[in-house]
C-alpha cells in the first residue's frame, strides 16, 4: 500500500512513471515528491513507490 495525495492504494513496486500512468495523471506541468522529497523527473522512471511511501503529486497553476 502507498498513500497518493491523501489516498490509499495497493500499487506498490513501481516507478513513479508507472504510477503516474496507472492514475491517469498528465506528466505535463506536474511536480512529484516521495515521503517529502522532490523526486526529479530524471528520476521518475527509478524511482519506486515501495510499501507505505507516501507520494504527493501537485500541478502547476498559473494566476494572478
């Protein structure tokens, strides 16, 4: 189990490139962090998710 956002799931064991396609997730504009710690986008297809990590994915907004 990994908590995303606030949200338990049983994915675990994969990278973080992976997880963002099994959410449904647009790469684009999008920011990742793993128990606190950004995750860069280099290293997205390295990373892994393991069991209770706690990933936090945030997007971009533009305003004023």
């Amino acid at each position: 189990m990994i908590v995303v956002n606030g949200v338990e799931y049983e994915y675990e064991g994969v990278v973080i490139e992976e997880l963002i396609a099994l959410l449904g997730v647009e790469p684009r504009g999008i920011a990742v962090a793993r128990n606190g710690e950004i995750v860069r986008r280099s290293e997205w297809v390295t990373t892994v998710a393991a069991h209770l990590d706690h990933i936090e994915i945030v997007t971009a907004a533009a305003g004023g």
